[in-house]
C-alpha cells in the first residue's frame, strides 16, 4: 500500500521512558535528540529524499515502476510514463491485490468524462510499457493488477 510509505521523525529534547515508549507505537524511522545541528537533519532528509525517487515496486517479470521518476524499468531501459497511465498504475498499487472499481478509476479523469475506448486505450499503453499479463480485466466490476504475472 502507498499509504505505508509515510514516515515518522521526531525532532525531540523528551527522554523519559514512557514518552520513548509512546513513540515507539507510531513507528518512527528515525528519533533526533535535541540540540542537534541543522545540517545533520538536512543530511538526513536529503538521504531519504534521493531515496524515495530511486524506489523501485517490482510489477514481476523483472520490471520495476519508479514511482518517484514516473518511469518503468524494464532490464535497462527506462520508459516514461504519462500523467494518467503513472497514476493509474499508482491507483492499483494502491489496491494491492484487490479490485479496482471502474469509479475508482473514473476519478483520475477529474471533471472530465472518462470513455470506456479511453480507459481501454490507457490499460493497453500500460500493458505495453510493462508486460501484456500486469492488469487483469474484471468484466464489469474493474481491474486488478497481477504482478505475478500468470
């Protein structure tokens, strides 16, 4: 889930245990003592920055999305993706393996009208981009993604 790519830092001068404790409930990833100089904190999240734009999401069959590129990387090239088809592949993974609803997906399109021929033409982009077999058709319910493959 792209939920679970949120992180916790504290920036914290509380040590009692039980506030420690507390903290450790929300799952930080990282807990910065005060008084802690301005360029350690930048150095760290320049880090997680570069980190976040080279995440790679396996989609099988040796092909990868770069979410933070908006790229597809299949062995060594890589394919950019449009605005819609990067947020419709993101809407999947969103789902994990669950369905995803034609309203769901009508809801990338905004105000505008979504056509079946343009959803259909944005599945096969998509499917070009990555393997024939990543998104499944569920006829009259929505898509799901199948990053197995099979």
């Amino acid at each position: 889930n792209m939920d679970t790519q949120k992180k916790i830092v504290f920036l914290t001068a509380y040590t009692p245990t039980d506030y420690l404790l507390q903290a450790i409930d929300l799952q930080p990833v990282k807990y910065f003592l005060k008084p802690l100089s301005p360029q350690k904190l930048i150095e760290y999240f320049e880090l997680e920055a570069a980190n976040c734009i080279d995440r790679k999401i396996p989609l099988g069959k040796g092909i990868f999305y770069l979410p933070g590129r908006k790229e597809v990387l299949n062995a060594a090239e890589k394919i950019k993706l449009t605005k819609m088809e990067s947020g419709l592949l993101e809407l999947f993974l969103e789902q994990d393996d669950r369905v995803t609803t034609y309203s769901q997906i009508d809801q990338l399109w905004g105000d505008k009208f979504m056509s079946i021929n343009s959803l259909r033409t944005l599945i096969k982009n998509l499917r070009q981009k990555t393997h024939a077999d990543l998104i499944e058709n569920l006829p009259n319910i929505g898509y799901r993604l199948n990053r197995e493959g099979n």
